[in-house]
C-alpha cells in the first residue's frame, strides 16, 4: 500500500519533528542589552556550544542526519562532527521545510527544538529571572511567526517558563493569543527549582492549558533529569554508534514514567479534560505499562487507588496521546492499535532526527497500515492531530 496526498484524500499530519536551531535564533532579536547575554553559540575548549549568560549550556550541532543533498548520515557523524551547513536546509528554514512537507505528501507538521534541550530545559540555566523570560519570549515569538507566515502548516511548539508556575500561566496566555496549538513542557520542573508536576501548585496551569485547548507535551528527553539518565543508560565499552542506538531506544521507553506520573498525580482528576500528548515515544510499551500500573497499585497502593475516580489505565484513553512511526509489532499493528486505542495515536515522521522516517515516510508506514482498517488509518495519520491541534 503506497499513501500520498496526491493518491487520496487523507489530512496527514506529522506530530514530532524538529528544527535545528540556526546559531543566532537568539542574538538577532534580543534588545541589545540583552544581545551578549542570551543564548548564543561560541567555541569551548575546541567544541561549539549553547553559552547563556556566560555559562555554557549545551552541545551545538547540526542537530540531525539528513545531508543538503538528502543523504542520512550515522547517527554519531552527523550529531557530533556535522556543522549546520552540512545539515538539510529544510532543518532550519521554513521555506525549505515547506517543500519537505510537499515532497513527503504531509499537510501540517508539530516541530520540537533540538540543541536547546527538547524541552526547553536549557533556558532555565542563567540566574536571571528577566533574562530568561527574554530568552524563551524570543522563542517563542520566532516560531509564532514562523506558524503564521506557513498559514498553520508549521506549528513549531512554543516553550514554557517551567521554573516559575505563574510565568507558565502568563506565558500560556501569550502564546495561546499569538496562535498556539499546544504548548512544549519539561517533564521534570524540579530540575530548575520549580514545584514538580506532582504538586497541586500546578493546578492553574492546567486550568489554563485546559481552558485554551492547549494540550501539554512532553518530549523524550525534555528534561534535565532524563537526559542525565541518557547519558548513563549504554555500558561504557560499547562504540559511539552503539551507545546512540540504546539510548534512544531507552528514551522511547523513559516516556513511561511520564505517562506514569501524570496518571497517579490526580492531574486527570482534577482537569478531567485537559489534553496531554507522549512525544517520540513510540506506542508498543504502552499496554504493559498500563496493565503493569492497574496490578501494582491494587498490590502496593490499594487505599491510593481507591481514591482515584477510575483505575489508572482508563487515563490514557480520555488524556493521553502518543505518537507512533517504526513500529509493526511483529506483523501484528492491529492488536497493538486496539489495545492503545486507535483515537489516542499520532503520527510522526522525526525529521530530520536519527530514527526519522524520511525521505518517504508515507511509503515507510504505508505497508504497516494497510493492515488496519480505512478507518484507523485516517485517525492515526491525521485526524487525531486534526482534531487536536483544531486545524
């Protein structure tokens, strides 16, 4: 089965992709006194890295593996030797991304940052409270006028002040005003001296995120904490290439704690109709977790769960979403997308990351599919996110 845009009527939609962030994203709009203090790229000690207020934050790089001339790339040689003009320009240029999403047959596409922390972590890094809020207001300004300029076919994901709740709300607010369809949200806030989600301090950011139909996301590796985890994950003998493949592998899978903190919170309870969406995660863990969660809060936390307003794998269904995009579960898609739920997948493409699926990924998924019914397919591939994103 081949799917494009010319050989049906499909809405596709592609759910996680990301942006190379181009080295002046930053300095060319900050006020300029302001401008050597927001994040910008120099050289440390022979490496180009993310500087924020004099302090060194994060690796620079090309942030993915598809080449100029569409070529990918391993893993290893573009993230860690490729400079941004080696990258796809179609990485960091909207105008270029556009053709991306025509040449692939995709009609909108969700974009994540990269070398910022995917999350947005890094911009909690400098001390000042008004220097931050700069930083991630020029952020977030970029991609809503990157959004506009496409007419809603690029809906880069603005990010949140995850150190200071009431900022979140404002920021929340902001956004929504300027055209957002969701908001990017770390995982674990407690990294940058926030209350963690956890904590009911967080309600009104819910509230707003639910009164605005902005739907939280939470990307692999989005915070300080899991990307600590990443580097830990691969036994130190293995090679570059190696240690890539596991890490990302155990990223996908390190989503489950997210999905599991969220649903034991009372967040659901509590905001029973906000939105929330597992990004890059994959989807084949999922029934286990959720079965797993069920059995060992009836074993381990019976009084807990006693007070939840249903057992812990109905969440999922009415608040959680995932994305999905590799995956065939042994020649066996459609018992795998009933017990997920065919409303709760997205689709995803990763361009231009390690595991993306370009430069055919209708034509990847489209054998995989084929195995599920018109129905599903046409959820899976964009009505979900149609629906979610209100597009």
């Amino acid at each position: 089965m081949s799917i494009s845009s010319k050989e049906s009527d499909l809405f596709i939609v592609d759910a996680d992709s990301h942006w190379s962030e181009p080295p002046d994203l930053f300095t060319k709009r900050a006020p300029a006194a302001y401008r050597d203090r927001v994040p910008r790229v120099e050289d440390v000690d022979g490496t180009p890295m993310w500087v924020f207020d004099g302090k060194p934050v994060g690796r620079f790089s090309a942030a993915g593996v598809i080449g100029r001339d569409g070529h990918k790339e391993s893993a290893d040689t573009a993230l860690h030797h490729w400079t941004i003009d080696q990258v796809h320009v179609g990485a960091y240029d909207p105008a270029v991304r556009l053709g991306v999403l025509d040449e692939c047959g995709i009609d909108a596409q969700i974009i994540f940052p990269s070398t910022i922390g995917l999350g947005g972590q890094d911009l909690g890094a400098a001390s000042d409270p008004a220097l931050t809020r700069l930083s991630v207001e020029i952020y977030n300004d970029a991609m809503a006028e990157i959004q506009s300029d496409s007419g809603n076919r690029l809906l880069p994901l603005p990010l949140m002040p995850a150190w200071d709740v009431d900022l979140c709300v404002a920021e929340a607010r902001r956004v929504h005003a300027l055209g957002a369809r969701g908001v990017n949200m770390t995982s674990d806030p407690q990294d940058l001296g926030a209350p963690d989600l956890a904590n009911p301090a967080w309600d009104p950011f819910w509230e707003v995120c639910t009164e605005l139909q902005l739907p939280v996301h939470f990307h692999i590796g989005a915070s300080v904490t899991t990307m600590t985890f990443y580097g830990k994950y691969p036994w130190p003998s293995h090679d570059n290439n190696t240690k890539l493949a596991i890490g990302g592998t155990l990223l996908f899978i390190g989503n489950a704690r997210v999905v599991t903190n969220l649903i034991l919170s009372g967040i659901f309870d509590r905001h029973p109709d906000l939105k929330t969406v597992s990004v890059e995660s994959g989807v084949g863990w999922i029934p286990f977790i959720l079965e797993a969660l069920d059995y060992e809060m009836s074993e381990n936390a019976p009084e807990e769960l006693g007070r939840m307003r249903k057992p812990p794998s109905e969440y999922f269904r009415s608040n959680i979403y995932a994305t999905f995009w590799f995956e065939k579960n042994r020649n066996k898609l459609p018992a795998l997308i009933d017990a997920v739920g065919e409303d709760n997948i997205l689709f995803e493409t990763d361009f231009p990351h390690p595991t993306c699926l370009y430069p055919d990924p209708l034509g990847t998924v489209g054998p995989k599919l084929a195995t599920l019914s018109p129905q599903a397919r046409a959820k899976i591939l964009g009505e979900n996110a149609r629906r979610l994103y209100r597009l």
